[in-house]
C-alpha cells in the first residue's frame, strides 16, 4: 500500500496553530539560553575590565607618589652640594626639603661602603641609624636606578614606612645615593582615596611578596608576607586577572598590574562568591523576565488559536462572497497574529541593543582614560608642555617635513637666570608658576608648526623651522621676544638662550642640539639674559645660500 492510500487523523485548527507557536518557540528557547550563557560570560568579562581598570587608576596614583619623592631626592643629587661634595651643606638643604614636604619622614646620605653620612632628624655629624634593606641601596649604586623598598617597622618613628633610594652621580660614578622616608599611609590613604566600591579591596605589594599597603585590615598585614599564589605572580611580575584564596582563606578574584617604574605592584579583587551573585542575579533577571514572556505568548496564542478557530467556523456558515447566491456580509475583524510577534520581537531586539549600547559606552570610557593616562605620561605634569622624549618625536616628524624643502631649522635652548634665588626667596609655589609662565611665553611666541618642551628644572628647548635666508634673523627674534617676556615675570629673573642651525644637508640632528646647548652655557658665563649663537650658524646658512655643489657635512666634533 503507497503513502498515497494513507489516511491521516484529522486535526483542528485550532491545535495545528498551537503546534505551529510551539515549534516557533523551540528555537528561540534555544536562542534565549544561548543569550543567557553570553550575557554571563559578558558580564564576567566586564567585571574583569572594572578591576583593571580601578588597578590602573590605583597604580597612576601610587606611581605620581614615588615620582614625587624620587623628583626631591634628583633636585638634591644634582645640587652643588651634592656634587662637589660639601655633605654639610646638603645636610641643611635636605632638611630644609624635608620641612617644606611635610609628607616625608627624612632623608639620608649613604655612601658605597654602606655607611649613613647623615640623616635629617639628626644633627649633622652625629652617626645615622642602621641601615634597613642595604640590597636596595647596593642594587642602586650598581645600576644607577632609582628604587622603592619593601615596607619597614621603624621603631624611632613608631610606625610602618618605605624608603624611595636615588643615585648621587659624579662624572658617571654613583659614589653616594639619597634615600627619603616615607609614611605607608600615605600609600594606604592614595588607595582609600581613590573610593572603590564597598566589595572591592586594593592591594599594594612589593615584588618580593610583601604586603605595603590595604584599604581593608591595613594594620593587620602589613608588612606581611602575600599568599603563595600571590608571592609567585609578584616575583614574576606577571600582570592581569587572578583568582584564589586570600590570607583569610576566602576566594577572591581581581586585577594585578605592575606600578609604572618601580617594583611594586597593586592589585584589586573582591570576594569571588560577591562577583558571582552579582552575575547570577542578573542571570536570574534575565530568566524570569523571558519565562514570563514564553508563558503570556502561550496564554496569547491558545486565546488567538481559540479566536480563528471560531473565525474559521463562522466564516464557513457565511456565504461565498462574490457569488450571486445571496448578497455579501462584512466578515468579523480579527487580531493579526504577526503584528504582535513582530512587536515582540522589536521589544527584544531593542532590550539587546541597549546593552550593545551600554557596553560600547563602557568602552568609550576606558578608552578615553587610557588616552589620557598615555597624554599626561608623554607631557611634563606641571607645565603641560611635551616632555624630552615627545619632543624628540615631534622634532623628527618636523625634521621629515622640511627635508624635502629649501628650509632650515633652528633649536633653541633655554636656561632661566635666577630661577633658583626666586624659588628659595618666595617658594615652590611661585617657583611653579613661574615655569607655568614660561611655557606659556613659549606657546605665545610659536606657531603651531614650531616644537617647544621642557627638559626638567628650568630648562626649555623650542624648534623652528624657516627659509635659509630668514632662518638666523627669525631664531634671533624669537630669541628676543622670550627674553623680554621672561624679565616680566618675577624680579631678578631672565633667561640664557643657546641656537644653532640645522640643514638637510647635515642630518645630524644631535650635533645641532649639542651646539645649541653649548651656545646656552656660553650666554650664560657671558652675562646671562642673553642669546649666542653657535659658531658655525651662520657659516652653515652662508654655504647653503651659495649652493655649494658640495654637500655640508658636520664638523668632526659631530661625526
């Protein structure tokens, strides 16, 4: 017997519309716990992107810190005092930084033979204390880096404090080096400052494991050694996400970066359990809200299925319309079936789109912190002009454009007359707004094709570019005009400027800076507030305007 002889039971409309909804709910019953398994792998992956980023945060801050310290230690390294050497008279200076920064303990002078010259509590002359972690100290006259210590219990000062070591160099050899003292909670505070959420707890930890400083139980462990896991990241240094169980047993999940520069690193974590619930709560949310969508579409489709049942058996009792038997009837209306799956699917496609949304905006905010995090690494943080290295970087990028020119260009060094007798007479608050000004000074007389930055301390540099004929003349008049801007700024104060000439033809872009920096000290023995130029500026524009058939090539101090 063929399939053709089979005779199928028949079935209502009304439970082929029912099988009809049920088998187009199957696949969305399976798109809708696939959505659900992405949405928490989504939000794990979020909260892992929120511990780096409040690690990041931390870790800035920490480092800006340090740099704080090391930046005091590096003024008195290259002071006079320091370089001669005359210890009593750097012992006052160094006391005297150390009254003007109340955030830090006291300095010392220790030198290769591991011995305390001085130390700021105590008068000169009298023997310092012992000293805590020599292999930081020995590691810093080695490599001539700077370094942090790992946490020490002070008994003179009856607390918990680090030690932030710098190099004393002196024609290349490091024969002492300054190492400051600093509170842990100050460190203890930058992290409680930084107002994480109640469930996270950040970590500070030097790379041989020990605990520096915590925004929760912070007297309990500090100074104590991490966990194994922890102990073996830290001395890998190995960054990123983490899990495992903390001091007091618990399991916790977070974020290890590295401190930019030091060997520290900061860590953010909260309890795995708190990270999980937050994930199954939304989960849960989510679940609930598409059950009761599944159980009212199924509510819906029996009263539809119901209603075009009884359609269809009152518009069997009408008559055919458009026959000439009896004259037409208006059908019943009746609700559209895939008007109302459609409204239910924009909603969920809008629901989808609003998390798209939220998380590309979650992006968007990391990505613009980053930014400037990357911004003020490459700017000086006070005066917000390029640092060396940016300044470098846009000197070549000018230098690849005026190349191909008949142009030259001229570098500038700057060196302030003064500065120090007006940062002593009125302090680091005037002293900063005098930089302040004098970059702004820089930016006034500049265009935008020009370079300008700072190197540290009072030193300057700006980069122009112009014609071979008007190169010398327009370098001098710059010159001038920041001269004249510089005396208005304080009494006593000036400015030593350095020029020097560039060409294509010598592409030797660290001779021209050389000679500009040697043409600075020379204004500077010569009166000061001044400008010279180099030797052979003008000699090198002379040649390039009577285009020599032979190419400029440096002198041999150069080459």
């Amino acid at each position: 017997m063929g399939f053709k002889n089979i005779r199928l039971p028949s079935i209502g409309i009304r439970v082929w519309l029912l099988l009809l909804v049920l088998t187009t709910l199957l696949p969305f019953l399976a798109f809708s716990a696939y959505s659900i398994y992405r949405l928490g792998e989504d939000q794990t992956e979020f909260q892992e992107q929120e511990l780096m980023h409040h690690a990041q945060a931390a870790a800035l801050s920490v480092a800006k810190r340090l740099e704080v310290s090391q930046n005091i230690l590096g003024l008195l390294a290259s002071s006079d005092e320091a370089q001669r050497p005359n210890l009593p008279a750097l012992h006052a200076l160094a006391k005297k930084l150390t009254q003007l920064t109340p955030g830090n303990i006291s300095i010392s002078l220790i030198d290769r033979n591991m011995n305390m010259e001085f130390i700021t509590s105590q008068p000169y002359g009298v023997p310092g204390y012992e000293i805590h972690h020599p292999e930081d100290v020995r590691a810093v006259l080695q490599t001539q880096k700077s370094a942090a210590s790992a946490p020490i219990y002070s008994p003179i000062w009856k607390q918990w404090v680090v030690a932030v070591t710098v190099p004393v160099v002196r024609k290349g050899v490091t024969e002492y080096v300054l190492r400051m003292v600093v509170p842990i909670d100050e460190f203890r505070q930058i992290l409680k400052d930084l107002n994480l959420p109640q469930e996270l707890h950040a970590g500070l930890f030097h790379h041989s494991g020990q605990i520096i400083a915590r925004t929760s139980e912070h007297d309990q462990f500090v100074g104590q050694p991490a966990v194994h896991f922890m102990v073996k990241l830290l001395l890998d240094r190995r960054e990123g996400a983490f899990e495992h169980r903390n001091l007091k047993g618990e399991m916790v999940r977070g974020f290890l970066v590295q401190v930019q520069g030091w060997d520290w690193m900061l860590g953010v974590a909260a309890p795995s359990q708190k990270l999980s619930d937050a994930v199954f709560d939304a989960l849960i949310h989510v679940v609930l809200v598409g059950l009761f969508f599944t159980l009212l579409a199924l509510s819906l489709s029996f009263s539809l299925a119901h209603y075009l049942s009884q359609q269809v058996k009152n518009s069997s009792q009408l008559p055919i319309l458009g026959s000439d038997e009896a004259p037409q009837k208006p059908a019943k209306q009746s609700i559209i079936k895939e008007l109302l799956q459609m409204s239910d699917q924009a909603d969920q496609n809008l629901r989808r789109e609003q998390r798209t949304t939220l998380a590309l905006q979650n992006v968007k905010a990391m990505h613009q912190q980053v930014t400037q995090a990357l911004h003020e690494a490459r700017h000086d943080p006070l005066t917000h002009l390029p640092n060396r290295s940016l300044f470098m970087e846009l000197v070549h990028q000018l230098q690849a454009s005026v190349a191909p020119t008949d142009q030259c260009m001229a570098f500038l060094f700057i060196d302030l007359d003064g500065f120090k007798g007006v940062n002593d007479q009125y302090g680091h608050e005037k002293g900063d707004e005098i930089l302040r000004n004098t970059a702004d000074v820089l930016r006034a007389v500049t265009r935008d094709s020009d370079v300008s930055g700072r190197l540290g301390g009072d030193e300057f540099v700006m980069c122009i570019s112009e014609t071979r004929e008007l190169i010398i003349s327009s370098a001098q008049q710059v010159a001038t005009r920041v001269i004249e801007k510089v005396e208005t700024l304080a009494p006593n104060l000036g400015c030593s400027i350095g020029i020097s000439v560039w060409s294509a033809r010598c592409p030797n872009l660290s001779c021209a800076m050389r000679k500009a920096d040697a043409a600075m000290y020379q204004a500077k023995h010569s009166g000061k507030n001044q400008f010279v130029m180099a030797h052979d500026s003008e000699h090198v524009v002379n040649k390039l305007n009577h285009k020599s058939e032979n190419p400029l090539v440096c002198s041999s101090s150069c080459q």
